[in-house]
C-alpha cells in the first residue's frame, strides 16, 4: 500500500516561487538601510575630525590645526590621542564604505610653533577641511565639513569641493 504523506513536486515549487518573491522585495530595502547607516557612519567620523581638531588647536596646536588624520591620532606626552584609533591609522581612512580625508585649502602655517605632539614648527594648518567620499557600495552622498565646523551634503560620488571655511557650491548643510 502507498504512503500519502509528503508534499508533491508542485507543492514544493510554489513554495519556493513565494520565498523568492520575499528575498526580491526584501534585497532592495536592505541594501538600502546598510548605505543609509554608512552614511550615518560618515557624518560622525566628521563630527569627530571637527571635535578633534578643535580641541588640537586649543590644546596643542596654539590656534592651529592638525595636517593630517594621523597627527591627531598622534598623543601628546603622558596624554591621549584627539582622535580614536580608526579614525587615525593613515592620511586617508576607508571606513563604514567611505574615504575620509583632511586637508586644507590654505596650506601650512609657516609661523605655526611646534605642537606638543611632536610636529615640527611651521607644519600645522591655519584652517582645515575633512571630506567623506563613499566608495563603490558605501553610499549615494558625498560629505564635508571645515573650520567653521558645518557638514555639508550632495548627491554625488566624488569629493566635495571644500575649502576651509565657505560651503561649497550646490551642497546643503546637515548643522
């Protein structure tokens, strides 16, 4: 005598067909909150070069800022660094599907004394700029912020175009 129990093959298909219609809609929305939170990521990265940076050039930097990511990664003598280790492995960070970078648009500061972390005099910034540019995947929005402390936004995949202390052209401000 034969069994009737189990599913038939047509049974098993349709349930199939349902949990791929799921995973279709489901993908998308996904995708979605992962660039959303890089995004997030981003903005306080910048948040956290801007803290940083002014805590430098009030404690370190005699009014002047940091040149790069990995001087203020640096820490004074019998102190703490001004920014958090991820922040500050290299000149250049990938994080959270961004490229993050500090420059300026004015350069060095030739009178700057030397800062008490160890950079030589005339080597630290009169103002800065940090942009995060998001890499394949990481985001749809490009991100910046400078002297004057206010992240700016644009829907595009190259780097703002900064200066140290006026918002860039076509961008809005998240502050």
């Amino acid at each position: 005598m034969r069994s009737n129990r189990g599913f038939t093959l047509i049974e098993l298909l349709i349930v199939v067909a349902i949990i791929g219609v799921i995973a279709a809609v489901a993908v998308p929305g996904l995708q979605q909150a992962r660039r959303s939170g890089n995004e997030t990521a981003a903005i306080g990265s910048l948040r956290a070069i801007t803290g940083a940076q002014s805590l430098y050039a009030a404690a370190c930097g005699n009014g002047f800022f940091s040149p790069s990511l990995s001087n203020l990664g640096t820490p004074p003598a019998g102190g703490q660094a001004f920014i958090s280790p991820d922040l500050s492995t290299g000149n250049t960070v990938f994080k959270s599907g961004y490229q993050v970078t500090v420059s300026s648009s004015i350069g060095v500061a030739p009178d700057a004394p030397p800062t008490c972390n160890g950079l030589a005099a005339g080597a630290a910034m009169q103002g800065f700029f940090a942009t995060a540019t998001p890499a394949s995947g990481g985001g749809s929005k490009a991100f910046g912020t400078n002297t004057n402390h206010t992240i700016y936004w644009a829907t595009q995949m190259a780097p703002l175009a900064m200066t140290d202390s006026t918002a860039p052209a076509g961008t809005f401000s998240i502050q």
